[in-house]
C-alpha cells in the first residue's frame, strides 16, 4: 500500500511539477520503510525515497501532514468528478494511519 501511495504522489509531482506531492512521496516513504514490508514494497519505497532525496525526513507528525496536503491538492487536480461515495480530499483523517504507526 505505501509503495503504491508513494509512487502515485511521484507521479503527481512530475505531472504536475508541484512539490507538495514531492514532500508527501518522501513522507510516505520515510514512514513505509519504518514498518516491516516484503522485499517489493520496500524495493519501491527505497526507489521513491532516493527520486525524493531532496525531501529531508521530518517528525513523523510532519510527514502524515504533508501526506494529508498531498491527498488534498490531489483531490483539487482531479481531471473529473469523482463519485459522490469517495470523501474529498479535505475530509480524510489519517488517524488509522497514526495509529498504524504509532504516532
């Protein structure tokens, strides 16, 4: 899952070229490599922390708000409505996440 996030929010940023979603690649990373993961997934998050090298490790706090501003300058570069069962960007907690990470 977090190697999936964190190549979808690198994606963004070339897109796009907008270094919110750069920030919230490195965040994911950062976080995903602190958890137990198989080889894949962590190849992918190694891959997307080293094209987010520039991006310093923040407090983990730090990292699920740039994750949270990234979800919702996503949610604003949507190309079409979405349906009307999937939360707006700006309604997403994140507090599963905490919580995975104990944070």
């Amino acid at each position: 899952m977090f190697d999936s996030i964190a190549m979808s929010f690198l994606g963004l940023s070339e897109q796009f070229n907008n270094p919110i979603f750069l920030e919230a690649c490195g965040a994911v990373a950062q976080l995903g490599l602190t958890l137990k993961l198989d080889d894949k997934s962590y190849g992918w998050l190694q891959n997307a922390r080293a094209k987010a090298s520039k991006i310093e490790d923040v407090l983990p706090q730090t990292a699920i708000e740039r994750i949270q501003l990234g979800v919702v300058s996503a949610w604003e570069q949507r190309e079409s409505e979405m349906p009307e069962w999937v939360s707006p960007g700006d309604k997403l907690t994140f507090t599963g996440l905490a919580k995975l990470l104990r944070i």
